[in-house]
C-alpha cells in the first residue's frame, strides 16, 4: 500500500547502497561494481589516461572483489 513505509528515507538510502563508496576521482558516489567495469574497460581498451586505470582506491576495491588483501 502507498503511503505506509515504517521506515525514514536516509534508511533506504543506506539499505540500497551498502556497496557504494565515495569516489575521489570521479568526486561522487559509486558501486563497487561500476567501479570494476569501468577499470575493465579501460584496461581493455588501453585507456592508461583514465581516472579508472590509475585509481589507488579502486585497486582497493577490486583486491577485495578478489578476496585478498
């Protein structure tokens, strides 16, 4: 039914989100799993300019996508 959510809107915000990080490069919120598929693709098109390929946090991201640390 419309209009009978218990919960605030910041609590979905946070329940739809939990793989969201803040991004410095790009400067705005983003899932782990664009954040992967945008290195991916600049990998594969050689795109060694992007933000995406040389991105410290990003290599964060996908080593612990990859389960090491």
């Amino acid at each position: 039914m419309r209009g009978t959510q218990s919960d605030s809107p910041d609590v979905f915000k946070s329940k739809a989100c939990t793989s969201c990080f803040y991004c410095r490069a790009r400067r705005r919120e983003v899932e782990k799993t664009a954040c992967i598929d945008d290195f991916v693709t600049a990998n594969a098109f050689e795109h060694k300019r992007s933000a995406c390929f040389r991105c410290h946090q990003g290599r964060k991201v996908r080593e612990e996508f990859a389960g090491t640390n």
